[in-house]
C-alpha cells in the first residue's frame, strides 16, 4: 500500500501481533519517517530510539507487567483481559523520548513524529499502536537507569511510544471519524 490517503485511512490499533519479525531496513525507514517530522522552529525536540531485539520487548514488557500487578491492580486486570500482555507481543518498539527544555511545542511536536511512525509503518504494511502506557516502564525515578540503557540523553524524557509488529489474523477497522467533530466555515 503507498497511497497516503488510504495510508490514514486504514490505520488502526493493532493490540494482536504475531510476533515475527520485521527487517531491520524497515525498521529504520519507519524511524526515518518520523525525523522527517515538522516542529516548531524546526528545534527537533526528540530523540526516537528503536528498540528492535524482540527480547528485549518482551522483557519490558513481563517488566511492565510485574510493576503494574504490584501498584496498579486496575490496569493489571484490564490488561490481563486483553491477552497478559503490556505490548501484545510487539516485534519491535520506538520509544519517542522529548527534550525537556524545548521552550515550545516539545508534546506537540513529538506527537507529530509518532503520526509519521505509525504511518510509515502501515505505508510498509506494518502494523502498529501508539502506546502510552509504556510510560509505566519508561516513567519516573525508578526508571533512570533502564533510560539510561535505552540512550536516552540527559534532559529527556519518556514521550510516548509506539509498538510494531504484524497482525495475528485479520486487520481491524479503524475508528469511525466522527463528523460532528468538523467545522467548517463559509
Ligand atoms: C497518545 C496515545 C496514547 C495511546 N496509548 C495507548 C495504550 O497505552 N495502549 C493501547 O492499547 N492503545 C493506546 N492508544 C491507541 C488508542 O487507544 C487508539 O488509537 C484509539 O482507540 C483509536 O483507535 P484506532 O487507532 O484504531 O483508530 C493510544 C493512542 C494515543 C494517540
């Protein structure tokens, strides 16, 4: 799929993927795509680290779920629920991580290099969700050495995250645009 319209089109939360592998030369174009992302005063307030060795995403990941069973029984459930995963047996993971001083626009603009990943993704046929609940991992004063692991800078921090993979079983619809939300003006 290359069109860029049926490319938004038809992107959706994959939260089933099948494990297997994507090549690393796809990995970096999706990666490529998000720091060709606009920001304000072209400042670039991010850092986009790949995590690629599945391995060590289910790691975070049985990690994630271990921290959410001892604080937040809640969640834990809701995600025991939809299949005892924190990140659903991702291939890969990108962690978008922000510069902390950015004096303008830095979650904005990081949010804008997530819409590139997870459309650059889905133009490769790869699937994808924007995850932010990754945060339980990647968030806080416990986290710091894992970040540290993970080369994040000093004076970043956790943004936001997206998973990759490719489906198990049949793609999903996306959301149904909601037209209410559309104004238009003579
Ligand atoms: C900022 C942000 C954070 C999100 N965090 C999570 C998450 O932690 N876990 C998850 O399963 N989905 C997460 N999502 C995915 C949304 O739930 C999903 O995009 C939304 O339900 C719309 O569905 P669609 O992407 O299939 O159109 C997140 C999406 C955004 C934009």
């Amino acid at each position: 799929m290359s069109d860029t319209l049926e490319v938004i089109k038809t992107r959706y939360a994959c939260r089933d993927f099948d494990g297997s592998p994507i090549p690393d030369e796809t990995l970096r174009e999706i990666c490529y795509a998000g720091l060709c992302a606009p920001s304000a005063m072209n400042r670039q307030p991010w850092r986009i680290i790949l995590v690629k060795d599945k391995a060590k995403v289910d790691a975070l990941d049985a990690q994630g779920m271990a921290k959410l069973a001892a604080t937040n029984p809640t969640a834990h459930k809701r995600m025991m629920d939809r299949g005892g995963t924190l990140f659903y047996n991702a291939s890969a993971l990108v962690v978008v991580a922000k510069e902390l001083d950015a004096p303008i626009a830095a979650e904005l603009d990081c949010g804008i290099v997530t819409a590139n990943l997870v459309l650059a993704a889905k133009a490769l046929a790869v699937d994808s969700v924007v995850h932010g609940f990754a945060a339980v991992v990647l968030e806080g004063e416990e986290s710091a050495e894992l970040k540290q692991q993970l080369g994040f800078p000093e004076g970043f921090d956790f943004a936001i995250a997206v998973l990759l993979g490719y489906a198990s079983g049949e793609a999903k619809a996306p959301h149904t645009p909601d037209l209410e939300k559309f104004i238009e003006v003579g």
